[in-house]
C-alpha cells in the first residue's frame, strides 16, 4: 500500500520499514524478532491498563 508522500501514513511505514530493515540487515534471528515485537505490544497493553485502572480508580473516588 502507499501513501501520499510525506503524510502521517507514508512516514509511519517508513519508520516501521526502517525498523525491520535494520533487523533483517543485521541478520537477527526470526524468533528475536518475533519477541521483540511481542514485547513491545506487551509493555504497551500493560501501561494502557495501568492509565484505565488508575482512571477508573479517581471516577469512583469522584463518585463516592
């Protein structure tokens, strides 16, 4: 798929094509990253449910 160069989209395939590139250009084991990936995605889940668990925690306190 591509983009109208410079857009938000084009610069953030980009950026992610870059990513790759580097690992596939330093020959970095598929599994790696497959866990780098993973990894990522998990410490992102995990902080967005800290921020909904500490939003939800000051709408009861807001609530009582």
């Amino acid at each position: 798929m591509d983009y109208k160069p410079y857009s938000i989209e084009w610069h953030r395939k980009r950026y992610l094509k870059e990513a790759l590139d580097k690992y596939l250009d330093d020959y970095v084991n598929v599994e790696i990253i497959r866990k780098d990936i993973y990894d990522i995605l998990d410490s992102r889940s995990k902080h967005a449910y800290e921020e909904y668990t500490r939003i939800n925690d000051l709408k009861d306190k807001i609530i009582e």
